[in-house]
C-alpha cells in the first residue's frame, strides 16, 4: 500500500492553502483542504512522472519501458493541466473541473498500475507508482466532495 504523506507533513500544500487563503473572493463552498491536497498532490506527481520517464530512459532495458514512458509523459502533462486548472477559481466552471479530475483519475490510475509492473526492478516506478496512487485518490476525494 502507497504511503500517504499527510497536509502537514507537505510544504507544497502549505504554500498552496496559504494562495487559497489569500484568495479574495469566496471559493464556492470547495472544500479547501481536499482542494489543496489535490492541487499539490497534481504537481507532485507531473514531477515525479517526469522523473520517472527519464529514468526509464537510463535503464539498460529501456525497449521493454515503452509503454511505461509514455504513460508517464501522458500522466504527467495530465496532472500538471489538472493543478493549473485547480488553481483558476475565477470564472470558475464545475463541468470543466470535474472533466478534468476524472481525466487525472483515470491518466493517475492507468501510470500507477503500469508502473507497479515495474516496481519489482525499478525503485523509480515504485516511487511513481506511490505518487500516482496519491493523486488518484486526491482527485477522488474532490471529486466526491463537489457532489
């Protein structure tokens, strides 16, 4: 099971609940906590997908890592869209928000069980596989919560 790392224990989402505190209109009834969450749970993954597709492209069997590279990429040009989106609240469209976080659900989910096939060889797409895990669920959680 992915480890969880927890609001407080994530600089990142220090920073990005400190933007949504200074936000100046109202966020609609957001959760504010889940959306922090998945805003940095979106870029901690685009990175670690990044990372982790290049060093796909380091392993000597790099053949056999083809599908596992391009779903990295897709994940993570996916989750990156997703935390830029999530962190627009003016004009605000739900429908275009929810499109989006069920995309980074399924791109999180698709690169997760590609990378736990490799996670046995590689400790690359066993910590990706664990960030893909974490922002699956992240966008579960907001997605459950907007109704």
């Amino acid at each position: 099971m992915p480890s969880r790392t927890s609001i407080e224990e994530n600089p990142m989402t220090h920073h990005v609940t400190s933007m949504l505190d200074t936000y100046p209109k109202d966020l609609g009834g957001v959760d504010k906590e889940k959306l922090a969450a998945c805003i940095a749970a979106c870029f901690e993954c685009a990175q670690t997908c990044t990372a982790c597709a290049d060093a796909c492209l380091s392993e000597d069997m790099v053949a056999e890592l083809t599908k596992c590279i391009r779903t990295n990429l897709d994940c993570a040009d996916i989750c990156a869209a997703t935390g830029n989106v999530l962190s627009r609240h003016t004009g605000y469209d739900a429908n275009i928000t929810r499109a989006l976080l069920e995309a980074c659900r399924t791109a999180c989910k698709g690169c997760g069980d590609e990378c736990e096939q490799h996670a046995g060889m590689h400790a690359h797409c066993r910590v990706c596989a664990e960030a893909c895990r974490r922002c699956e669920t992240a966008c579960q959680d907001l997605l459950s919560s907007l109704g």
